[in-house]
C-alpha cells in the first residue's frame, strides 16, 4: 500500500518537475536572445546598420543561383558584441568559401580548423533535443538554434485586408540544391536580416538600418528559434534541418540560391512536416520552430523577447517579419 502511494505521488510530482525544468529552460533560451538581440544593436551602433543577414564573396548576377563563393552569415558580426571578441579575431575573410568550413576551400579551412569542435553556448536553446554541434563538411561547429528572419512569402487573401504582398522584386521561386529540400521553395527579402547583394531593397543600400525599419522596432522581429526536429512527410521519420552547414555559412550569391542562418516565413512557428520549401541543407521555409511547449521565443528590433504562440495568425506573423509593408502588426504579449 504504501509502495502505491508513493508511486501515486511520484506521477503527480513528476509533470509539476518537468514544466518547472522547461521553465527554467525557456528562461534560459529567452536570456539567450536577448543577448543576441542587444548585439545586433550594439553593431547597429558601431556601423549605423544591422548585420547582413549573409554576405556572397566574387558573385556579380543577383538572378544567378551559382554565382560567387560562400561567405559570411550575420552570427560574424555578432561575435564581438557577445563577449567573443577573440574569435571574431579570428575568422579570416580571404580565400575561396571562406564560410564553408571544407579542407578543400582556401578560405573555408582556415576559418573550419579555427572553430573545429568549438561549441557557442549563446547559439544553443537549452529546450532542443538537437546535436549542438554538426559536422559542416571536414570540421565540426556549433549548430545555432537560432536563425535570422529574411522575410515572409505572400499571402494571397479575400480582400487587400487579408493579404499580405512583398514589395516588387522581393520574392521569389527558390532554385533549390541536392536534394534534400521539398520542391516548390519561395525566398523573399522582406525582413531584418536581409540577403547582400539581393534585389527588392532601398537603393544603394547592402544591408538594413533601423531608419529602414518603418513598421516600427516594436513591430518587427529580427531572429527567432530553428530548435527541434523536421518531420518526413512521408515515413515519418525525424529530420534535422537546422543550421547544414553551422554558424559560419552565409550564402553563395544570386537571390534564388540557398541562404544559410536565415529563413523566410512560410508557415506556423513549430510546423515539423516537411512542407514545400523545407528541408536539410537548407530550406527557405523550414520557418520558426522549438521545442518549447505552444510556440517559439523571437527577438524583436526594439531589444525585446516575445513568446510568439505557434496558433499565431498567418497574416500578422507575416507582418512582423516585414520591416516596411505599412501594415504594423503587434504583438500580443
């Protein structure tokens, strides 16, 4: 009888424990993106512009999907701004795919032997049941369960008040790569963390400033979370779809080509399925998705974190990884 009670007890006790845990967790996580946040304006301070959601080296054709090398993502800029000023020092921005950590490439082996097993602790979310580090082609590196917003696909609604449509020139079909991805892939630059080198922006400007931002900072979200697993359509197997290629990797050049450490807001924050456009290696609408119960943390222009509930309306979610649509959205908590 008394072994019963106090297996009764346990079952009770236990649920109370394991949200206690998450709790803690979610706090952790949200720590973790404020930090982030606060680097970007501290950047933003330095140079009077936010990151380059990820830079190409040599591309010259923003319609050419193979054009350039692999360089940075916006997690460089970053890195001084989060008390890594000493590794910041040493990525080399030189040589051939400098943000593709590969032995074969004479910038990728420099910058993939520098940070070879070098875990970022501030990239990870104490929540995901995610490798923290992956093997990005001959190096190991952290694996962010975090990612910058570009933008969001159109919405195509009843009326002008349920639709949501990118400026001319900002979207666009994704040209896709090996195989790993859905087909039917859309990419856009609306956002904060915006492609360089990519068309649909203000004139003459590579990357974006909070004068930029005119839906508001308190209206826009800048980063959120790429914390838990993909779920195959199919077998239903689980699918890692974060970060293929690490922290390091930005893109290759050509709007249509494959932006890494960024996504395009597609669908509901914790969609898993393996929807159109997402994917390993590396889908454009693989979204906002974690591990925490009911939703996901995300970094805000204003220096604030918000809990966005994945039963969040398509429609204002898309405005708020809009920097400029006129059609300020808010959030709810």
């Amino acid at each position: 009888m008394v072994i019963a009670i106090i297996g009764v007890l346990v079952g009770l006790l236990l649920p109370a424990v394991q949200a206690a845990r998450e709790a803690a967790r979610r706090m952790s996580c949200s720590n973790n993106v404020k930090q982030i946040v606060l680097a970007t304006h501290n950047y933003h301070d330095t140079y009077n512009t936010l990151p380059q959601g990820g830079t190409s080296f040599g591309g010259t054709s923003v319609n050419n999907s193979n054009t350039g090398q692999f360089g940075l993502s916006w997690w460089a800029c970053v890195l001084p701004y989060v008390e890594q000023a000493n590794a910041a020092d040493q990525i080399y921005y030189g040589g051939r795919h400098p943000g593709w950590g590969h032995s074969g490439q004479s910038g990728g082996s420099v910058n993939g032997a520098a940070f070879n097993n070098v875990q970022f602790d501030f990239m990870l979310c104490p929540s995901s049941p995610l490798e923290p580090m992956h093997n990005v082609g001959s190096y190991v590196h952290t694996a962010p369960n975090y990612v910058g917003i570009c933008g969001a696909v159109d919405i195509v609604g009843a009326t002008p008040q349920t639709s949501f449509t990118n400026n001319s020139g900002r979207q666009h079909n994704y040209s896709g790569c090996c195989g790993s991805v859905t087909p039917g892939g859309i990419v856009a630059n609306g956002g904060t963390l915006v492609m360089h080198n990519y068309g649909g922006m203000p004139a003459g400007i590579a990357n974006i400033g909070f004068s930029q931002i005119t839906d508001g900072l308190s209206n826009t979200m800048i980063l959120s979370e790429a914390g838990d697993w993909g779920i195959n359509t199919t077998s239903g197997a689980k699918v890692k779809i974060n970060a293929n290629h690490g922290w390091m990797m930005g893109l290759q050049g050509g709007r249509n080509n494959r932006h890494f450490n960024l996504t395009v807001i597609r669908y509901p924050p914790n969609t898993q399925l393996l929807l159109p456009g997402r994917g390993n290696n590396e889908g454009p609408n693989n979204g906002i998705y974690a591990a925490h119960p009911g939703g996901v943390m995300a970094g805000v222009n204003d220096g604030s974190v918000k809990f966005v509930a994945e039963t969040i309306d398509m429609l204002t979610l898309s405005r708020l990884a809009t920097r400029d649509d006129g059609q300020a959205a808010g959030f709810t908590n």
